[in-house]
C-alpha cells in the first residue's frame, strides 16, 4: 500500500465529509445538565451521536451506543478488544449568536476555513477519526490489531460520559484524542481548586468578583460605606457615589487560569488599592498571600518548577464578601515534581497565619506519558512526516479529554500558532487542516495497529 493512495481515497471522500460535518454542525448539541428528552444530555446531542454511529453502520464497522452517553465504532467484532482508542466528543460550548458573522450552527465555509460551533472543538476532528478508518477499509489496508473510535457527549460539561463508558466497557491500552495541540500533549498539570473563608472587620459592605473559578478576573466592584477614600489611584480604578455608598471598580485582563501571566487580576488589583489603607486588614493579608502580578503561587511558598512541565501557576478568581462573610477561590495548576499533598500542607500554614480556613473542592494528580514511549514516538514520526516540522512534546496547564485517561495523550487537531476561535465566537476549521488531521490519524491507526 503506498500512501499515496490512502491520501488519495481520503481526498476523494472530501465531498462526503464536509456533508457529514455540516449536518452533525446543525445539531446545537450542547449538554444540558440534567436529562432531557429520554436522553442523558438532551435531544441535540442524541441526535449527534446516532448520525455518527448511523454513517459509521453503512461503513461496515460495528457500533455500539453506551446509553446516549457515548458511543464506539469498532473496526471489528471478531477482533477481539481494541489496542488503540481514538477519543473525540460531539458536545459543543453554548455560543451567542448576535456575536458570530453568520449562524454557528449552519456551517459556512469562507476563504478556506469552515465556520461554526464545533468545527475545530470537536466535530470536525471527530468526523476526520470516523473518515479516516473509511478510508484505511477503502484502501484495502488490514489491521492486526483492533481500533476504536469514541465519541462523547459531555466532555464540556464534567466527563460522565467517559466515567459512565467506563462502568460499561474497558478503555484501550493505547488512546489518543485529537482535542488538544499538535505535537503530542504529553503533561497536563495537576489541579487543585479550593475556597478560603473569614469573618471580616473590613469596611466592604458588599463584593463580588470573578465568573468562572478557571479565570483570571477581567473585573472587580466593591460597596464601601459612603464617602470612603482609596487613597491608592490608579487609571484602572474607578470610585463612584450613589445612594448605596461608594463603588470601587478595577478594571483588568481575563485570560485562562493556565496561563494567567497573560492577564491582569481584578480582584488583587482591587484589593491592592483597598490595602493602603489600614482598615482594611485582611485586604491586606490577601494581597500578601496574591500579590497583584504575582502568578506563580509566592505569596503561599509554592513556587515550584521543574524542566519537564514548567512552573507551578496560582491565582484568586473569584471574590464574595457580604455581612462580613468573606469567601475566596482559588484554581492552582502544579507540575509533576511536588505532590498535591506537599502543596497543601503548604497553603495550610499560610492561611492558618492569616486566621483564614480552607475547604478543597478538586485535587487532580498530573498526568504524564513518557516522551520516549514507543506510542508517543510513533504519533511524533506521524507529525513530521505530514507536516516536515521537528516533532516534540507539549506539557500544559490545562487538562484535556485523557487527562484521567491511563497512558492517553492529545494528539491534534490545532496547529501551533493558531488560533481558531475555539469557545469563541466564529470559531472555524480550515479545510486542509481538516484533511491534514484526516491523514494523519489515518497514518497513526496503521502504524499503531497495522500489519
């Protein structure tokens, strides 16, 4: 088999995905949180599942649907359990419409790039997956070992797809997912996700800052009594009067809590401003514990770092003071050298210091695959075959699909460099990278299990 005629079949199955990817685009599958319909994420994303397990049917491949949680397509059920998974999901973000160019869920193709929710994250890799077996089939090419392609439906949305799959079946030995960055993610930090609380003195009548505990907050307010003074100015702070009190605002940059060294916190920001002034006591112990700027967990003693994953990253994302209850949020993503256990020790006997008690929400442990494993080379030499760059492993802050996945790995679909818009508004794909992700899960199939 040369590959040139696997390149071949897939290109002249472009017509045939490009259809499938739009009809799988219109469905707005984004998961609800309760069941919906008869269906465990609602009718949209059933819906998405049985046209990819109905095109994976007439393709000759046997189906098996985990209760509308997920669903696999196997290349045989006479080959016993599969050594290789390839993990993609159907569930989109929610978008707001009047902030696309066009509707994102009609999938519009401009200039080379396909247009709509779900294009890049993860129907388009998904649907590259479902063509690429086609064409391995088409081309004749035997497997000695099974594969198998999984598609969730809540991978958005906290994972029970995968956990509930997991009380039904085995994962593979070998999994990659195509909904990460090219080359290979190989580490993805640990997470530890906590609140820290206090009855406070200080003069804030009322505060509440940050949206998401995964994100740098692009702004704060707080209600102090009437006629306060901040003496501390800056052009990103605002006072302003009315009939309630004064109203403190600080004005910064969001960016994600993986890479907060791209963002400005509001809420440290704000409560810097706050501190100069010596009633404000505990705004003060929570700038020493956050000092504004600071990203890589000082103030708490935690700055770790290592060569493999890079250095520990920290910050407060969220803020709510009212009748003096004071409640925090805190999202640390740590690399593989410390321990969460060590960590937390740590933070412990910092906000002990302060008189602040903590509760952990979340301590995921890193997840790491060696770079020299035969698995992870493989899917390198597949890189640098297709693109002609120097293949090399990634090591992340944030989590991805495999990220409680044993041995699994990202594996695509975005290039370096790039960016799609993803979670965005006019998020896209470009055809070629399309095909491009097509022949090269294509190629990792055979290497991984072929002949």
């Amino acid at each position: 088999m040369s590959q040139t005629l696997l390149n071949q079949i897939i290109e002249e199955n472009k017509a045939e995905m490009l259809e499938t990817l739009r009809k799988l685009i219109a469905f707005p599958s984004v998961a609800a949180p309760e069941p919906e319909g008869g269906y465990p994420y609602g009718t949209a994303c059933a819906q998405a599942l049985d046209l990819v397990l109905d095109k994976a049917r007439e393709m000759g491949f046997a189906v098996r649907n985990y209760d509308y949680h997920a669903g696999a397509v196997d290349w045989s059920d006479d080959m016993g359990a599969p050594e290789l998974g390839v993990l993609s999901h159907l569930d989109v973000v929610p978008v707001m419409p009047e902030n696309w160019t066009s509707d994102p869920f009609i999938m519009a193709e401009r200039d080379g790039r396909l247009y709509g929710r779900g294009t890049i994250d993860n129907k388009g890799p998904s649907v590259a997956a479902l063509y690429a077996v086609k064409a391995i089939r088409q081309a004749g090419i035997p497997l000695k070992k099974n594969v198998r392609l999984l598609f969730g439906c809540n991978e958005e949305n906290g994972g029970s797809d995968i956990a509930y799959y997991l009380t039904q079946d085995k994962m593979p030995p070998m999994v990659f997912t195509p909904d990460g960055n090219y080359p290979v993610i190989h580490i993805e930090k640990g997470m530890i996700r906590f609140v820290f609380r206090k009855e406070t003195k200080d003069p804030i009548l009322r505060m509440n800052a940050g949206t998401a505990p995964n994100a740098v907050p692009a702004a704060a307010e707080a209600l102090l009594p009437a006629g306060a003074v901040v003496s501390c100015q800056t052009p990103k702070l605002r006072l302003t009067e009315d009939s309630e009190g004064c109203h403190a605002a600080y004005t910064g940059l969001a960016a994600h809590a993986s890479t907060p060294e791209a963002g400005d916190n509001a809420i440290t920001g704000l409560l810097t401003a706050l501190a100069k002034d010596a009633a404000y006591a505990d705004c003060r112990a929570i700038t020493e514990l956050f000092p504004h700027g600071c990203t890589g967990g000082e103030g708490l003693g935690l700055a770790h770092e290592d060569e493999q994953s890079g250095r520990l990253t920290c910050i407060c994302s969220m803020m709510h003071i009212e009748n003096g209850a004071l409640c925090g949020t805190v999202d640390i993503r740590y690399p593989v050298s410390v321990t969460k256990e060590e960590l937390l020790e740590t933070m412990q006997a910092r906000f002990a210091q302060y008189g602040f008690a903590m509760e952990v929400l979340m301590m995921n442990d890193p997840h790491c695959v060696p770079e020299e494993s035969p698995f992870v080379q493989t899917l390198l030499s597949v890189y640098e075959e297709e693109t002609g760059e120097k293949g090399y492993c990634i090591a992340i802050g944030g989590g991805t699909y495999v990220h409680e996945i044993e041995g699994g790995v990202a594996f695509g679909a975005e290039l370096p460099g790039w960016d799609y818009h993803m979670h965005g508004d006019d998020e896209f794909f470009p055809v070629d990278q399309l095909m491009m992700t097509t022949r090269m899960i294509a190629a990792a199939i055979i290497r991984l299990c072929g002949e």
